[in-house]
C-alpha cells in the first residue's frame, strides 16, 4: 500500500466529513420562519419551541425495538410546543414541524467537491470505510442525500450493530470487513468521547482528531495523536506517519549495521 503501515482509514460523518450542525441551524430557521408565517406564533415563541426540540435531540435515547425514530422526534415537537404554548397537544402541528426539520436538513447535507476530491486520491493508497454512529434511518438517510457511497470501500452506522463507538466491537467489525488489522487503520473524527476513545480502545495505529475551532483545551481527554483543522489536512498527516516509519525504519537498519561484529 501507499503509505507504510497504513492500510485504512476510517471516517466519521458528522461534523467531519460533512456539515451536520450547519445544515441543522438552517432546518431551525426554516421551522422559525414557518411558525411564525402559518401558525401565529410569535419569534421568541418559535426559537422557544426550537431549543426546546434540540436539548430534547441532545439527550435522546433512542431504542428501536420499542419506537420508530420517526415517532420519536415528532414527539419531541409535540412536547415542546405544549411546553411552549399550553393548550391541547398538536401532533399534526408536530408532524409539520418536523417533517421540514428533517427535509430542510437533509437538502443542505453535501460531501464538499474538495472532500470528494481528497477522498478519491487517498482511496487510490488505502481502503476507506465511513464509520457512523446513530439510528439506522436517520444516518442512512445522510448518507444518500450527501451521496457519499461510491468513495468508501465498506459503510458501518452504529445502529445496525450491536454496539457503537467508543466500543471495540465495531471497530474490530469494520476491520474485518475490509479484512485489515487495526494496527493498520487510523481513525478520523471530531469526537474525542466515541471518535478518538474508540480508536483507542480497539488499538488502532493513529487515531486524528478534527478540532475545528483548533482552541482544544489544555488537557485534552482522550489524547489523539494528531490533531487537525480541516478533513483537507489528513493526507499531510499520513505523509508525516510514513515519514516516521521511514525515519525508523532506517535508524534500525543503521543501528543493526553499527552492532554487527
């Protein structure tokens, strides 16, 4: 393979490869703008109703086997709006509401050409594989509309296993399927609590924390082996890991040559 030692990497989706958290501040102001339009409800009503909706998405627990995760968030609409508002619960309302969420998001989740670009290029040295946590729909529906398919050699969503990251399990399931050992895979992500610490416990060879803000705290925990702005700097960073497997490589050779009798 290309780069010594290194024979895949693994990505996350969310907030890495693409912009998840921007596409969803969009879907809120257009939940805004139409409460506001259709329904009456006043801006600090409506913003009211829309935080109220994604501290709900932030702390969701979700098992398939007992709801649909459809059902679910509409219910996160239906409780925040009668927390908002009073009155009787409005499920239709709900539905509405969340329904353009959902729409609105998924119409601004796209896999930049620069990305695609990189990812073409390094898929020509190692394998790639998307390693997603998160419900089965909602994370394969991403996946389509960011049309990200064709530049992975295998896609793993957290939902459909048995466990998610930070577990080994998926991280030993996802090498198997590119029949690699994790010695030989880095992984890639913006989360240092399922990202880098699965990386970590599987025993990946390098795990690439992306810190986009790049103001990391002083202690940071976990502590990833390298740390990025932007997805665009990986393939810097894998030049520098065969660099230093070069450099090894040859202090070994030199040091046997100089203890030879």
């Amino acid at each position: 393979m290309g780069v010594h030692g290194v024979k895949a990497v693994f990505f996350d989706l969310d907030n890495t490869l693409i912009d998840t958290a921007a596409a969803g501040r969009r879907a809120i102001e257009e939940v805004i703008s139409a409460l506001q339009a259709k329904h009456h409800c006043d801006e600090g009503e409506a913003r009211a109703i829309c935080e109220k909706v994604q501290a709900k998405l932030l702390r969701e627990c979700h098992d398939p086997a007992k709801m649909c995760i459809t059902d679910l968030r509409i219910s996160h609409w239906e409780e925040a709006i009668q927390e908002t508002v009073g009155g009787e619960a409005n499920r239709n309302l709900a539905a509405e509401c969340y329904f353009l969420w959902k729409t609105t998001r998924l119409q601004h989740l796209t896999l930049p050409e620069d990305t695609r670009d990189m990812l073409t290029e390094l898929r020509k040295r190692v394998r790639l594989l998307l390693l997603t946590n998160g419900d089965k729909q909602t994370q394969r529906e991403k996946i389509e509309a960011c049309a990200c398919q064709p530049y992975f050699d295998a896609i793993v969503v957290g939902g459909e296993q048995k466990e998610e990251k930070p577990a080994p399990s998926i991280f030993y399931y996802s090498c198997d399927l590119l029949g690699v050992q994790p010695a030989e895979c880095v992984m890639v992500g913006d989360s240092l609590d399922t990202d880098i610490q699965g990386g970590l416990n599987a025993g990946l060879k390098a795990t690439v924390w992306l810190n986009k803000a790049m103001t990391a705290p002083v202690d940071i925990s976990p502590v990833p082996h390298y740390i990025i702005s932007s997805v665009l700097d990986l393939p810097a960073v894998l030049q520098k890991m065969e660099h230093n497997i070069n450099s090894k490589l040859e202090t070994d050779h030199v040091a046997s040559n100089n203890g030879a009798p």
